[in-house]
C-alpha cells in the first residue's frame, strides 16, 4: 500500500524541499521505451544568475534502466510486465548509489492531460490586501479545480490582479476593491494515477509524488531566457508526445499526443515488412526526415520478416524508408503545430521551440520542425546536473532528470483537497511565502 494514502484517486503530493539541507531524492521516469531509475543527492546552493530558480546542485549518484515492458503510449498494459522491469532499474541504481530506495518521485504521460486556467476574486472593499486575503482568493481559485473524474497533478497560480490591472506579482499592502488571481491547473484521470501507482506499490515502493511529463522535461531541456521570454518543449517519446509552454519562468500550457516514435518504428516494420526489432535498427541508421538527392541511389538491406534461413532478405532504396518515416513525422509536427494555435498560446511562444526525448534524435527532424512549425527549433538535452554518464545526456534523459529538479519547484503550488485546503495555505510562511516570492520575482 502507499504510504500517501490516495485511495481517492488524487496525486500523491511532495513535500516542500527544505533549502538549507541535503537530500537524497530518487525518481522513475515509465516511459513506452524504457524505465529509468536516478537516485541523486541534493545540496543546498547559493543563487546564481545561472538557473536562478534552482535552490540545490543536483548530483547522480546511482542510474538504471531497463527497456519498457507492459506500457503502450503511456497507458499501463500488462502489471506484471512493467513491475518487474521497474523492480530491475531501481536495483540498478541502488547499486550504484549503495543504498536503498523506499519512495520515488515518478512522471505521468497518460491520462489525457488537461490544462485549465481558473480565475477567482474577492472583494476588498477599498481595504489593503493581507495575506490573508492572498490565500483566501487562492484558496478559491484551487476549489473551482475539484473534479470527481480528474486529479490535480500541477496547480500554479501565474499572477494577481487588482481591480482589473493585472500583472501584479505580490499584492500585499495594496489597497484595492476587488483582489484577483489567475490559476493555471494540470489535471489528469484518476485511473491514470491509480494504476502507476499501484505498479510502483507491487515492486514494494511508494509513490512520493507524481509530475507531468511535459513540466519535468522543461524544467530540465529549457534555459533561462526560454523560460522567460517563453518557449515551448516538446517532448517526443517513443510511444508519447508531451507540449510545455512557458512564460515568466512558469508552466502556462501543458498538452500531450498519442504519437511517438515508435510509430515510426510500426509503419516502417509494416513497410518493409520485417520484424520491429530489425525496423528499429533502420530507422536509427538509415531513416531521416528530409529528403535526399543520392536517397534512392543508395540500397538498403531488409531482412524477412520470418525467422526462415532460407528467405532471402530485401533491398529497397533508401529514399522509399524516408517516404515513410518523413510521413508519420509529418502528421505528428503538424498535429503539434495545431494543438499550440488551438491552445492560445502561440504569441508567447512566438519562434522558439526546443525538442527534446528520445525520438528528437532523428536525422532531420530539427529542419522538418522548422519547416512545418515555422519556428526557431532547437535539440534540448538535460542541463544542471553533475554526475550523468554520457550516455544518459542526451535528450532522451530529460524527462529523468527534471524528476530530480522539480523538487526544487515544488512548493510554489497550491492544492485544495475534497477535505480542504492544504495546511501549509494556513500560515504566512513557508509555501505560501515561496509562492509570494516567486511571484513578485516573475513580473
């Protein structure tokens, strides 16, 4: 059982991060590709113009991962599957770390991912906000969120208003008639976030807290700059696509596409008609999303499909395996592009996009991006981190490691339960005080 309790089906909750003490924080990236487990320990650290958000320096001390079983596109399929390869990584890596992990801080892809803006106001009466009052409308803002059929993974309030003028970080000592806020809110389906963590419970761990894929890769993929001036992430997956936006340092949009690239994978094994295995293998060595003059000049080799000695294998032209490859890619840019456009979002993304997972390290794929998104397109791999072995900093790491990093960001939420408001919303201090902070500091 889960020592969080969430038989109600909400998110499991992390607790504030202590900034002045050392931490050691293990987390599980469940991907339809692999299942990564990094144990890290984190430090406290002065802030610098570089990352100024971070709080701690985040150091790898163990890493495992093991290839997904019993996932498809997010969704769990097979229990026993998916817990005995999360019981493999996690063994790695306590290996590695030389200790044992009892909780873990794990993603969430599936669950058809939902972002909703809630505004909420009191009335001041030309009095002059307290804090009082800035939890009060917080704490409104958070109870329109409550669905029976949806959990709350993410809630951030992303700016007050007061009589109207909005853009105002901290409203304390202000005098006003009427106090608002405008709060951005993650949700996703409580059979999502029941089933991960009832996988996670079979392999003897508890879930420490849950946190959407696409925020946990922005977090780890974005620069400063991008972060403020605004960006989208798009992480593609192999059975996922997740889109982030952010603004003034905040998750503003979050989104998330049933396409990745093992599609690429399935359609080039149908194709080609050869094994998945052997369609995987090509796609990596010779698939690309441009096209080339010499691509049907050159021949490649396709073994049968069948395990018979006997069969010969194929020759296609290496321009037919980019036809297919350049196709899906399309579809999945595309639907990117219209699901920015539809979410209102596009003007503060303007040109900037980064893409980062595992299926971005396509031959071509950041000059298609550009193409059809008509933006700025940039590969973003994981940054701030010490102790990553080379083969963990490329971009199919990022999800793994903004796990390690959200920590640090936790306590700028606000949550409202069915029983009430959390307590930490009870008192001037600590996450309300955070929330304050980080606030002002954004506008």
């Amino acid at each position: 059982m889960s020592i969080f309790g969430s038989s109600d089906g909400s998110a499991p909750r992390l607790k504030p991060l202590p900034s002045k003490r050392s931490h050691v924080v293990s987390v599980l990236d469940i991907g339809s590709t692999k299942v990564v487990c990094m144990i890290a320990r984190l430090t406290p650290r002065e802030s610098t113009e570089i990352l100024p958000g971070r709080t701690h320096k985040v150091e790898i001390i163990g890493i495992g991962h093991q290839r997904s079983r019993g996932i498809k596109s997010g969704v769990i399929s097979d229990l026993d599957a998916l817990e005995g390869v999360i019981r493999h990584a996690v063994d790695t890596a306590e290996r590695q770390a030389d200790l044992t992990v009892d909780s873990l801080i794990v993603n969430v892809s599936a669950g058809r991912l939902q972002s909703d803006v809630y505004t909420a106001s009191i009335d001041l009466g030309g009095q002059e906000v307290d804090q009082h009052d800035v939890r009060k409308v917080l704490v409104a803002a958070c109870r329109q969120s409550l669905n029976i059929e949806r959990a709350v993974l993410h809630s951030l309030p992303t700016g007050f208003a007061l009589d109207g003028e909005k853009g105002i970080g901290d409203p304390v000592a202000m005098f006003g008639d009427t106090l608002g806020v405008d709060m951005h809110v993650l949700t996703t389906e409580r059979s999502a976030i029941k089933n991960i963590e009832l996988c996670v419970n079979r392999a003897h761990l508890s879930v420490e807290g849950m946190v959407a894929t696409p925020y946990a890769s922005g977090l780890a993929a974005l620069v400063d700059d991008e972060l403020e001036l605004g960006c989208a992430c798009i992480d593609m997956g192999g059975g996922t696509t997740t889109i982030s936006v952010f603004a003034e340092g905040k998750l503003v949009h979050a989104d998330a596409i049933g396409l990745g690239g093992h599609h690429v994978t399935t359609d080039l094994a149908r194709g080609l008609s050869t094994r998945i295995e052997e369609a995987e293998r090509i796609k990596v060595m010779h698939g690309s999303a441009l096209a080339n003059s010499m691509d049907d000049r050159e021949i490649v080799s396709v073994p049968p499909i069948s395990e018979d000695d006997h069969e010969s294998p194929t020759h296609v032209p290496r321009g037919l395996i980019g036809k297919i490859v350049r196709a899906r890619v399309e579809e999945t840019l595309e639907m990117i592009r219209d699901r920015i456009r539809g979410s209102g979002f596009s003007p503060i993304v303007g040109k900037r996009v980064v893409l980062t997972g595992g299926a971005s390290q396509l031959t071509g794929l950041p000059e298609l991006a550009r193409q059809v998104l008509a933006r700025n397109v940039r590969i973003g791999r994981p940054m701030g981190v010490k102790g990553l072995p080379q083969a963990a900093k490329g971009p199919a790491f990022s999800t793994a490691v903004g796990l390690l990093i959200y920590p640090q960001f936790a306590d700028i939420e606000i949550h409202a339960e069915e029983k009430g408001v959390l307590a930490a919303l009870g008192n001037g201090t600590g996450r309300f005080a955070r929330v304050s902070q980080w606030l002002k500091s954004s506008f």
